[in-house]
C-alpha cells in the first residue's frame, strides 16, 4: 500500500533536526488532532493539526478530512525521523521545505515596561473568572486569592525561604487531573510571569530557588508534563502564550491583550486558564517587590 504524504505547516524551533541525523520515535499518546512521540532519550515530538498555534517542539501536519490519531496510531508504532523526512508504516512527512516557527527575540531591558505588565492585572483577572463561568471550565487551583471557593490555594510567595517555597512547589507538582496536571500549568505561568523581569535583584533570587524546587520534583508528574516545565524552566514557551508576554511588555491596547489572553486559556481543557492563573499568581509578586523597591 502506497504512503499517505502530508504537507507540512510548520516546524517548531526546537523540532529541527539536520538533514543527516537519524532519530527514533515511539508512539506515546493520542488524541483526535495530536499524536505524541517519544524517543530514547526522553526527547518528546508532537504532531499537531494547522488548526492548533505553533509549540517548540510541534510539527504541524495537514492531514485528510476526518482523520484522527486514535484510529491511526497504536501506542509503541515505530515512527522515524531520517533525512528531514518522517516516516511511520502508513505516512510519511517531508520536514525539508517548511517554514520553522519561532518566538520574537526578547526585548530589551529598556523597551520593557513594568508599570505597563503590572497596569493589565485586574483586566486580566476579570477576564479569567468570565472566560471560567462562561466555558464553564472547572480547576482544582484556587486562581486568584479566593476564588474559587473549593480550589486549593497555591501558596507561592516571593519573600520564601527555600524551605517554604519548596513545600508550596510541592503541593502544586502533579496536582490535578490530565496530561499535564493544574498545578504544574500553574507553575508555567508563575515562571513565565517572571522571567522577564529576572535582572531585579528579588525576583532572580526567588526564581534560582523556584527553578532548583521544581527541579527536584519534577519526577512526581506526568512525563507529558514534565516535558512542558523543563521547556519552561528554560524559557521555551508555546506561541500563544511567547505573543501574551510579548505584547504585555511593550504596553499592547486592551484589545489586542484580550484577545490573546483568549488564545491562552483556549488551550487544553483548563490548561489554559491554569496557566493564566499562576501567570497573574506571577504579577502578583512582582508587585510585591515593585512597591517594596519606592519604601
């Protein structure tokens, strides 16, 4: 039986590979519009339909009308990445010819502003609690002070102590339900939140404490999971959640801020509203040191 060939959209920067490499893949999951790959050496390539935005280590295939993963794909199939085509027993994708996504280079210390990441909060948060009650999207986190009432309370904090923080990191790695737990999408955002703003003396500090906690936990997740917060933990972000940062530094018009907050929680079944909350968990500290800095 001849191979189906799909067209490739698109090919996240860390999913390049040389044309003379050689790489092995394993069947690990599948979903309707995704297939994950798994190698050897824990390196995880996913396959995703044009329909979803740009991962770092996503390749985009336009498939058939009707196809899904789920009936195309067993679990363990082999799939190999050879001379920038990849190929399983029923398809093939020629890598060669497609465009590599890749995020806006940062900014510059100076073009970033503060006060403008800061002023979008409350937006934001009012943003989240609609966006939950109105897809009616349910989390096990507490996502802002409060609310909702039966989430449990992530109990990060800027001041911590190692001891502390690592305890509150522990209580969010692996919480929840999923592929990639609440708590640790929670984590991604707090990360995410900071780390442009490490060059502050107190958020550098606390973010070398937060990166060695969640180091020695990561273990205690999902390996899917634990693929996204290694990425994280080196700054490597999906594209809509790359454009939010972006556009919040230099000081975007609401609307386009909204709009892109919307991409984000789009994401997974609560991934995306998780994330959004320990992103605003993230504001929150920032705060915290901002106003500790005018005493």
């Amino acid at each position: 039986m001849a191979l189906l060939t799909f067209e490739v959209s698109s090919v996240g920067y860390l999913a390049e590979h040389g044309p003379r490499e050689t790489r092995r893949f394993w069947v690990h999951s599948h979903f309707q519009h995704a297939l994950n790959l798994s190698s050897a050496s824990g390196e995880l390539l996913t396959l995703l339909s044009p329909r979803f935005q740009n991962l770092p280590t996503a390749i985009r295939i336009v498939t058939p009308p009707g196809w899904d993963w789920r009936h195309q794909s067993r679990p363990r199939e082999p799939v190999v990445l050879e001379g920038n085509v990849l190929r399983a027993a029923r398809w093939r994708a020629d890598l060669s010819r497609a465009p590599c996504w890749r995020p806006a280079p940062e900014k510059k210390r100076d073009a970033c502003s503060l006060d403008a990441f800061l002023g979008v909060y409350p937006a934001l948060a009012s943003q989240l609690i609609t966006y939950c009650r109105q897809r009616e999207v349910r989390s096990n986190l507490q996502l802002l002070p409060g609310w909702p009432l039966d989430g449990r309370a992530p109990r990060l904090n800027v001041a911590d102590e190692k001891l502390a923080l690592d305890a509150a990191v522990a209580e969010l790695i692996g919480f929840g339900t999923g592929l990639t737990p609440d708590g640790d999408d929670y984590l991604l955002g707090y990360l995410a939140a900071l780390r442009p703003w490490q060059y502050i003396e107190n958020i550098a500090a606390h973010l070398k404490l937060l990166k060695l906690a969640i180091k020695s936990v990561l273990h205690r997740t999902t390996s899917i999971s634990r693929h996204y917060l290694t990425l994280g933990l080196k700054g490597h972000y999906s594209e809509p959640i790359d454009h939010l940062i972006s556009i919040l530094i230099r000081g975007s018009p609401v609307s386009d801020i909204a709009t892109a907050a919307n991409k984000v929680m789009e994401f997974g079944a609560s991934s995306g509203v998780d994330w959004l909350g320990g992103f605003l968990h993230g504001i929150r500290s920032l705060q915290t040191v901002a106003q500790e800095e005018t005493r």
